[in-house]
C-alpha cells in the first residue's frame, strides 16, 4: 500500500503530461533513419529527467508480480483458481475500462479538446498496470484449462506443465524478446523500413504485435523442454550420484 500511494499521484502526473501531448498532435517520425535513431533517444532522455516519477508507475506491477510469485500463483495456478479469477477479472474490466476514453480520442482522428486528453490520459495511465495484472492472472488461467483439457484427453498433465514451462522460458529471456519483437516491428512500420506504419491503423499494428508473440510462444513450446533437458547441473555431478554416495556412506 506504501508503494501504491506513493507511485499513483506519479501516474497521474505522467498521464496528464501523456493525455497533454495528444492534444497537440503527434508530430511525424524522421524519414531518415540516423535522424530517427536522434529522435527516439533524445525523447528518451527527456522522459528520464523530467517524467522519471512517472514511469516509475511499473514499480506497482513489480511489487504485485512478486507477492504472487512468492504466494504461489505462478507456480501452481490450479490451487489459486478462484483468486485468479477475481482478481484476473476485476483488473482486466479496469483496464479496458480505463484504455476506452483515450482510445475513443485518439480513434477520432482529430485534436481532441485539452479536458478530454487530459482525462483520457490520466485514465489510461492508471489503469494500465491494472490491464496487464488481469491479463497475467487469465493466462494463468488458460493454463490450468490446457492442462486439464490434456488430461481429459488422455495425453497426461504434461500439456499444462510445457505451457508454463514456455512462459517462463519466455520470462527468462524477456529482454531478448522484446528487443526481437522492436526489430521487426520497426523493419516493417517504419517510414525508413517498409513504411506500412503510415498506411496501417491500430488494429493492423495490434494484430502483427500479437503474431510475433504467439510466434515466439511457439518457438519457446518446441525449445523450452530441450534447453531444459540440455542445462547442466551446478555443482558438477547430478543429484541421484550425490544421493548415491550419501547413502553409501550412511549405510
């Protein structure tokens, strides 16, 4: 609770600054690409000296993430079903609810009123964590329906254990996939790439983003078992050896 009082007034400033900008316009991206790589890094050094409070809003999905981690939900999504559902189900309404207003604002295709973005900034920056946590907590969901869908089946509770094995593996290496996935987004939605930003809505953007993703869940489902299998243990011999020679001892 210290860190939510402490981090929201910091989202609301950083969606007003947000919903602020909208209503001026978005200015177009540089055609070039070394003036685009300027660009990008100059906003970002802008929005770590003067909007650092703002962003520091992800510190409350941190702080939420690691009370389920340690609570069990990840690692055993069956047990916490109901709690999942709640929270998965109250966090994903609030964050669509909050996206809507700055959605209707920017799909109008328009400068939208300062009120109007202001508002709509707010919301959206605010209830955002909320969306992701819901989305979080209904994958976990989807995982526990696979598994018992496997085993309803016949094919065992295997199925279940290689999906969440893959979302951790996709954990694990969170940065490499997201600098993989701004690759090729930028390789094809730039004006300096294939350019189809300008001609693409929203929707077309969404629906590429969510391809390289199952893409990539695909992958981790085919590699996640083989890289596991293929880790060496620390300590340089294997449990059952040590074991092995404990009992010899013992014995």
């Amino acid at each position: 609770m210290v860190v939510v009082l402490l981090v929201v007034p910091a989202l609301l400033v950083n969606g007003a600054v947000d919903g602020l900008g909208g209503t001026a316009g978005f200015p177009d991206p540089p055609q070039d690409y070394l003036l685009s790589v300027v660009d990008r890094v100059g906003t970002w050094l802008l929005a770590l000296v003067l909007l650092l409070p703002g962003q520091s809003g992800l510190v409350v999905a941190l702080v939420v993430g690691i009370r389920l981690a340690r609570s069990g939900w990840g690692s055993d999504p069956a047990a916490h079903r109901r709690g999942l559902v709640l929270l998965g189900g109250a966090a994903g309404a609030l964050g669509v609810a909050g996206a809507l207003p700055y959605a209707r604002v920017l799909g109008a295709g328009v400068v939208p009123d300062v009120v109007d973005g202001l508002v709509a900034g707010v919301l959206d920056s605010v209830s955002g964590p909320a969306g992701a946590l819901g989305a979080v907590c209904l994958g976990l969901l989807a995982t526990t329906a696979v598994g018992r869908a496997g085993t309803g089946s016949g094919t065992g509770t295997g199925a279940g254990s290689r999906v969440l094995a893959a979302l951790a593996l996709l954990g694990r290496v969170s940065l490499q996939v997201y600098l993989a996935h701004s690759l090729v987004l930028g390789l094809v939605l730039a004006p300096w790439a294939g350019g189809a930003g300008e001609r693409w809505g929203s929707a077309h953007v969404t629906g590429l983003a969510l391809a390289l993703w199952l893409l990539t869940f695909v992958a981790a489902l085919v590699l996640g078992p083989r890289t596991r299998s293929g880790r060496a243990r620390p300590g340089g011999s294997q449990p059952s050896e040590r074991q092995g020679r404990e009992r010899s001892s013992a014995t």
